[in-house]
C-alpha cells in the first residue's frame, strides 16, 4: 500500500508464532518495524468484567501469555517496541462503553494497549469469523463523552504505535 507501519499485530497473535517470529525479527528494519504488539491481558480483571467465555478466555490467555513471554526478550534484542499490556482481547468484539469505563478507572502506569473491532457496520468479508460482535457498539464506547471525561479524569496520555 506504501503506508508506513504503526506496528504489527496478526490475526490470532500469528506474529508471536516461533516460526514466524524470527523472520519478523529479521524483516522488521527493512519495512521500518519498530513495534509489535504482545498479547498480555490481565485474565483476572477480564472475567471480574465478564465471566461469559472463561474456559475460552483461560485457555487463550495461556496461549497468548506464552507467546509474548517467549516473543519479548527476542523483540527488546532487536529493539523493537511493544505496549506493556493489551486490554480487550478477551472481551473481543464487546468492547463497550462500560468495560471502558471499567478499564480506565483500574488502569496501572506504563502503557496500554486497547484492543477492538469498531467499525460501522460488520465487514462483510470478516462476518464468518466474528459472529456476534458488536462493532458499533465499539465505535460508540470509544467516542463516547464519558469515557472521555475518564481519559482525561485518570490523566490518561492517548498515543499510538507510532509514540512507543
């Protein structure tokens, strides 16, 4: 497309996989790569929001917590930057105004990734593999007008990949 990348992330945390990894690593300075995102969510505060899901958040979590452990210590190596945390990805696709809310009023220092599918209406091409999410209740949680009065009230610092 000849956009510059903020970050890289794949569907289902494929980046993190060890065999694709190590040719990440090493293509990453070619295609300007300085930051990838590691999938590290606090499972406990997501099933104290919501315990819909937890066999699939649990074994997801585990899934994803090994992945980033291993995939870290290469990416710091290779001076490449990743968030601290990621929240939203066991509440994928029911990112609302209330788990936002949640979120920013319980959100530790350093930084955070909040991760979603808002959109307009469901793409079309992606229907199959996201049955039941809520897009646009995604858009309206993040532009909405308390959850911005709670960005500003927790002295919260909006930045991208781009910033790290």
């Amino acid at each position: 497309s000849g956009l510059p990348l903020a970050h890289v992330d794949g569907h289902l945390n494929m980046h993190l996989h060890p065999m694709i990894l190590p040719i990440l690593v090493r293509l990453a300075p070619e295609y300007g790569i300085r930051a990838v995102r590691l999938s590290r969510e606090d499972l406990g505060a997501a099933l104290r929001h919501d315990r819909r899901h937890a066999v699939r958040k649990s074994l997801e979590h585990v899934v994803f917590r090994t992945l980033a452990r291993l995939a870290a210590p290469r990416l710091r190596a290779a001076g490449i930057a990743s968030a601290d945390r990621v929240y939203g990805m066991h509440q994928t696709g029911h990112v609302d105004e209330a788990y936002l809310l949640a979120l920013l009023a319980a959100l530790p220092p350093g930084t955070s990734e909040v991760y979603g599918h808002p959109a307009l209406g469901a793409p079309e091409v992606m229907a199959r593999w996201q049955h039941g999410y809520d897009h646009a209740g995604e858009v309206a949680a993040l532009t909405s007008p308390r959850v911005r009065a709670a960005v500003d009230v927790g002295g919260v610092d909006l930045v991208s990949y781009r910033d790290l």
